[in-house]
C-alpha cells in the first residue's frame, strides 16, 4: 500500500462575491442604491493527494486559482466547500500543532524586517515557535550552510539584495522545520544563478527532511528540475495531475530535430518546418509521427556531423495546455 496522503483535496472550491458598476457618474451614484454582485470561482471543485517527500508543480497562468489553493491550504483562506486536510488538520482552523508544521513562502511578500539584520528577525521566529536553543541552533547553521547567507546576518535587510533577501526569508520560513513547505514563485525577479541556488536548496531541504513541496512558479526550469510530478489549473479548473513526462508526451504533437550538416547551405525546407538555420545548424519541427522517417532519410542524404531529436522546450507544451483549458 502507498504512503497515507499528507495533503488532500475533494472536490475544493472557493467563490467570491465581487459588486460590479458600469463606468460614469451615473452609474456611481445608482450603484449606491442597487449594486450589481457576481460570483467569481477562484478554484472550482479540485481534488488530490500529496504524499510525503514529494515535490509537486503547482502550475496555472496568472488568475487560474493557485494562490488561492495555497492560501486554503494553509488556513489563510476558509473554502466556499469541499474537504481539504493537511497532515490531518483543517487548516482553517489554525491549530498551533498545525502551524508549526507547516510553511508558506511567497516569493512577492516579506516577512522579514526591513530596518533589523536577518539574524534579529530569526530571533523572533524562534520566540514564536518555541524552538529549543539546541535546536533553533542546529537547524539555523544548516540553513546558513546550504543558503551560504553567513555574510548577510548582520546586515539590515533593506541593504540587501532581491537575492540576498530572497535567501534570508526561505531561511526564515524554514527554522522551525516544517514537514510541509508551500513555495508560490520563490525564484521570481532572481538571475539565472540565484534561481539554481535556491532550486538546489529546495531539493536538498526535502531530502534532508522529507518534507513535503508545493511549488508554483512560471520558470518552468524550476519545474523541470525539481517536479516529477506537475499538477495543471485554469479559471480555477484541474487540467492535468501525473508525470511531467506524461505531460510533455500528452500535450505534445511534433518533435524538433537539430541537425549539423558538412554543407552549409543545405535546404531541409522539404523535411520539415525550419525554426532557425545559423552556424550550419538547422532546427526542424516535424510531426511526431514521422520523426524516424525524416531522421533516416536526412542520415541518409546528407553529410550529417550532428544530429539531435528533442521534444519541444516544456514552456511550450505549457502554453498548449492553457490553450486547450481556455478553449
């Protein structure tokens, strides 16, 4: 039998009553006398499991309801209806024992206190979370070793950088080890470098803890390095939950093929869509059904040095999944 789910979701919903007014003065002024509502379904009847140590994707374009599931989940947001349990608790409920076991860290929100170093803010977590000594101390020279943030204890977080802080606040989420870490855009507005530091942190946390991720975010680099498993919402709907792979292999009609010829000016226009050619590189699209065929006829026709078969980048299969929700 499999591992008892962390996290589950039946059938979740959460709806929204918003008042709605035609623009103009007018319509101001009747608008305080008969005010037009509407409901807004922000997540619309989800269900799922998490189980322990899994690092899932939560992916969705901007409003498809992932902010609010994670708000649910960890008790921020009280669902319109449906079941939702983490670690046994209902999160809305607020149980002490629940709240220390888990963490939300969003990547557009600070915790941390502009005008006082990291180390003060890190302080008043453990005062909030009754951690022991020993082990407030333990647990905050691994962070500091794995986020290499030992330089930046002391100083006041307004001079750091969107990095730097970045790193102090997932420090600060984590020092009372939560069994289960909810991250919604934890790399965004960071370089290149940085998002593969705190990926490596993320998946280096959750082998050390076998804690249990939630991740959102629109790099889909973080996705790919760290999901298995990816979980697809639009206007609030599941359109997907299984293997990236899946995914990929699901939503996925053509194949590109990279080919390095010997000539330079060869056209491969007739073996399918050229995409770029540069440098004697030649990039094609062509129809997954005939990618061995094309393959062996290019091999056997052209003076090939190179020749590579890859699916299409993962934020296009992405954006094909958007497109077949909204449709």
């Amino acid at each position: 039998m499999g591992a008892e789910p962390v996290i589950r979701l039946r059938e979740l919903k959460k709806t929204y009553v918003v008042s709605e007014r035609e623009p103009g003065l007018r319509a101001a002024l009747a608008g305080l006398v008969h005010r037009r509502k509407s409901e807004v379904r922000a997540v619309d009847g989800i269900s799922f499991d998490l189980v322990p140590g899994e690092i899932v994707g939560f992916l969705g374009p901007n409003g498809a309801g992932k902010t609010t599931t994670l708000k649910m989940l960890s008790g921020l947001l009280h669902p319109t209806s449906g079941e939702l349990s983490v670690l046994s608790y209902v999160p809305w409920k607020r149980d002490p024992a629940f709240l220390r076991q888990i963490t939300l860290v969003m990547g557009q929100r600070n915790q941390l206190i502009w005008d006082i170093p990291p180390a003060d803010s890190f302080e008043l977590n453990r005062a909030i979370y009754r951690i022991p000594p020993a082990d407030y101390r333990r647990t905050l020279d691994e962070l500091v070793a794995l986020l290499e943030i030992e330089p930046l204890l002391g100083k006041p977080v307004r001079n750091l950088s969107l990095g730097e802080r970045m790193k102090c606040e997932i420090a600060a989420a984590l020092l009372h080890s939560p069994a289960v870490v909810f991250l919604d855009e934890p790399t965004i507005g960071l370089d290149v470098t940085m998002q593969r530091r705190i990926r490596t942190f993320i998946a280096e946390y959750s082998r050390r803890h076998g804690a249990t991720v939630l991740l959102t975010s629109h790099y889909m680099a973080d996705v790919e390095a760290l999901c298995k498993r990816v979980i697809v919402i639009h206007h609030g709907l599941l359109l997907f939950d299984g293997e990236l792979a899946a995914l990929v292999q699901r939503f996925t009609a053509d194949k590109t093929i990279v080919v390095q010829l010997k000539d330079c000016a060869a056209d491969l226009r007739a073996y399918g869509e050229v995409l770029s050619c540069e440098d004697g590189r030649t990039t094609l699209r062509v129809p997954k059904a005939e990618t061995a065929r094309v393959t062996g006829r290019i091999l056997a026709e052209f003076p090939v040095i190179d020749l590579t078969v890859e699916d299409p980048p993962i934020e296009e299969v992405i954006e094909r999944v958007f497109a077949q929700g909204a449709a």
